[in-house]
C-alpha cells in the first residue's frame, strides 16, 4: 500500500515492480499493436527504454545529492533512504535536458514516447486503485483521458498542454494528481504545459521562417 508520510509528498516505496511493470506492458503493446514498420517501432521503443532507465537512475542517485548530510553521517543509510518528489522533479528536469539537447532524434518520436507513457500510466492507476485498492479516483480518471486523448488525437504537443493544464487546474481546486504515487505540485503539472506550449511556438517559427 502506498501511503504519504509527510507534507513533501514523500511516499513510502511499493514494491519496484509495480512501477517498472505498467513501463513493460506499454511497451509490449506498442510493439504488437501499433501500425509501424518493424525497424521503426524498435527504435521508438529502444529510444523510449533508454530516457527510462536513465530517469530511474537520476531518481535514484540524486538522493545522494539531496540527502547529503544523511549521506555524510552515514553513506550506506542513503542506500535505503526513499526517493520522494524532490527527486521525481530533479530527475525530470535533467532528463528534459538531456532530451532536447538530442532533440534530432528525439522530437520525431515524440508521439510514440507520449503514447507508451500514458499506458504506463493508465496501467499503473488500474493496478493501485484497482488492484491495491489505494490512490485517488482522480488520477485514474486523469490517466484515462490522457490515454483515450493519445488514441484519439494524434498531435502529442498540445495533447500534453490539455493534461497538464486540466491536472495543473485539478491540484489548484480539487485533488493534486499524483505521478506514478508521488504527489506533484500544481505548478509542476502547469510548467510543463509552459514548457510544451513554448515548443510548439518554436516550431512553428521554424516552419514559417523556412
């Protein structure tokens, strides 16, 4: 069961594979149900694979960073030390910049990224709320539409500005949705609408200037 501990939104840890599990069923969906060349889907899901093992790794060690002064009192207890939402952002930010840096490669499968990441959420929101019975309906219900706006639409730029502006307005007057059982701040969800909708003007500068 996962339960909050404290007013940071840290969480105690589920066991891993229920976060490393609704990852592997998106991808096996992708790659048995999507309408793409054999060659193509493997590297979408290979570029996919390699920005995830990457997030955990950041997620997991920047709490040696974090957590310095456990780390400096005690380096092993760091090794059992949760990560928590600090993390989940840091990790995030970086990954962000990690990604556009390789943007050549990385924008031209940005659909197929967002399509697998919102079935691992999707996943996840079933296997916790239904499954474990825990979490909120609301992130279940939040994971359901971006999955059902990912089939249905197929423009992933201002797919995820809806989302993260509908979860942005969810946490400010209602319920902040969590990520993967990390609770994230309003203004988390409504920066990455930022950030998405900041890309999509570039884009179209670039368009219009060639």
């Amino acid at each position: 069961m996962l339960k909050e501990v404290g007013d940071e939104g840290m969480f105690i840890q589920p066991l891993f594979g229920v976060r490393v599990a609704p990852f592997i069923i998106a991808v096996i969906i992708f790659c048995f149900f999507t309408e793409k060349a054999k060659s193509e889907r493997k590297k979408s899901m290979d570029s996919f694979i390699s920005l995830l093992a990457t997030w955990f790794v950041l997620f997991f060690s920047i709490k040696f960073v974090t957590k310095w002064e456990i780390f400096i009192d005690n380096p092993m207890a760091v090794l059992a030390y949760p990560s928590g939402t600090q993390e989940f952002y840091i990790a995030s930010v970086i990954l962000m910049l990690v990604a556009w840096i390789k943007r050549a490669d990385h924008l031209p499968r940005f659909y197929d990224y967002i399509l697998m990441l919102s079935i691992s959420l999707f996943s996840y929101t079933v296997i916790t709320r239904l499954g474990l019975e825990n979490g909120h309906w609301v992130d279940l219900v939040l994971a359901a539409i971006f999955l059902l706006g990912t089939l249905l639409f197929r423009n992933p730029y201002w797919l995820v500005v809806g989302i993260g502006v509908i979860s942005g307005v969810t946490g400010l007057f209602i319920y902040t949705p969590t990520i993967l059982g990390y609770r994230m701040h309003a203004g988390f969800y409504l920066l990455m609408a930022g950030l998405v909708l900041i890309l999509i003007f570039r884009k179209k500068e670039a368009t219009t200037g060639q």
